[in-house]
C-alpha cells in the first residue's frame, strides 16, 4: 500500500484492545481451567465454547453459571465463587504483549494522540488498562457504553474520530479482527492495520484485508515511518527539477 493513496499524513491513532494489546483468549482459557477444576466437572474447552454462543457474549459470566447447571452443579455458593474465579483469574492472566508500552509510549513521544474502541464495558476495559499499566497512554477510550453498538457497526469508530477531531483518512487503525477491526475502518477511509498476532484464526501472509500486517505491535511505527516520509517526498519536490535562478 502507497501513502499516495491518500495524500495525506497520519495525525491520529485508533487501536482495539483484546487480544491487539494482550491475549485476552489465553486468559479466558486460564479462567476456565480454573473453574473446571474447582467445580470437579466438565472440560476447560468445553466451558470456554459456552463464551462464543451469540445469544450470552464472549463477556457474560452467565456463561459460566450455564455451564455448571448444565453439568448438575446447581449449589449457589459454587455458582457464586466460580462466576467470582471466572473474574478473578482472568485478569490476573492478562499481561501485554512483548514491546505493547514501548510502542504506545513512542507514538504519543512522537505526537499522535490514541484513541482505544473496545466491544468492553467501561467497567472492564478500565481493570484491564490499569492491570497492563496502559490506561494512561490512551487520550480517549470508548467502550460499548459511549454508542450502545458493537463492532463491526462503524459507530463506535465514528464517536472514536470525533472525540480526536481527525478525518478517517488521516487516522491508522489497528486490530486483530478483519471483519470487527479492519472491515468498517478501511471503510471509513482509514489506514487499515492487521494485528495478526492477535489472531487465533490467521495464517502465515495473512493480511486480513487491512493495508498493513504485522506480528507485533511495533511494526506499527516503521509503517507510519514509511508514511511520513512518502507524504515529505510529495510535497517537496526534487532539487534537480527546480528552476534555477
């Protein structure tokens, strides 16, 4: 991808959260283990698919209170400490990914104000930045309460460029899901990012219909490198084609 493509330089960052900043399934899957184990019952992949039903959320506890009834455990305090362990656990699983902080720290050094877009309630996006230390390098977070929309809606990214004041082509957006990340950014007119690490489902060379791919967050700062020297190239021109006095 060209940065004349758009002919214009990169103000503005927006980036998703689970599993773009920390691996928010491992943690899950921790969680699980540790409730299967407590409640003698049931497999940890077994617990983990009740997360991924459409009609409960990858974020409801309910899910976990399914799953026990499900197998037998109807007991109120075992249903109220494995909901309590569910939480518990799983944020204590959560730590960055390798060079997260660094990166984030360079862009906002360099200028670039950061907007986070997360499908989490405030309540939990907030626990989680502030377990990872990150909470403090982002300008704006909106979560599912800022819009009440989902991604892929584009609404939450909507409300994220204005709060940052940028028009979508001047703005990078970094994510791991091309269809909840990548699809209604690139459709918006931003600079699209393919956090492939973050991506359970990618293949090698995946770029998951983004401009951009990478496996690891700062390659974030060479793609924007490369952007910024592109748009200097555009707007200078060369010496040689100057007139001479």
């Amino acid at each position: 991808m060209s940065a004349t493509t758009y002919g214009n330089r990169v103000r503005a960052v927006i980036l998703d959260m689970d599993n773009t900043l920390f691996d928010l399934v491992e943690a899950k899957y921790a969680a699980c283990m540790a409730i299967t184990r407590e409640a003698g019952c049931g497999k940890a992949e077994d617990l983990f698919s009740y997360f991924l039903r459409k009609e409960k959320g990858f974020e409801d506890p309910q899910n976990v209170r399914d799953f026990l009834e499900d197998h037998g455990m109807t007991d109120p305090d075992l249903i109220s400490r494995c909901t309590r362990m569910y939480r518990e656990v799983k944020l204590a699983r959560i730590h960055p990914y390798p060079g997260v902080q660094k990166t984030l720290g360079a862009l906002r050094e360099q200028g670039y104000p950061l907007a986070l877009v997360t499908d989490a309630h405030r309540p939990e996006a907030v626990s989680r930045l502030e377990k990872t230390d990150l909470i403090g390098l982002f300008d704006h977070i909106v979560t599912h309460e800022a819009t009440w929309q989902k991604k892929p809606s584009p609404v939450p990214f909507q409300y994220a460029l204005k709060l940052l004041g940028v028009p979508p082509r001047e703005v990078i957006a970094v994510g791991d899901s091309p269809r909840r990340d990548i699809a209604p950014c690139r459709q918006m007119g931003m600079i699209t990012v393919y956090a492939r690490y973050g991506d359970r489902f990618s293949r090698r060379g995946d770029s998951g219909g983004a401009h951009f791919a990478i496996d690891s967050l700062g390659q974030v700062l060479p793609i924007i490198d490369s952007i910024r020297i592109q748009e200097m190239e555009q707007g200078y021109p060369c010496a040689a084609d100057s007139r001479l006095p």
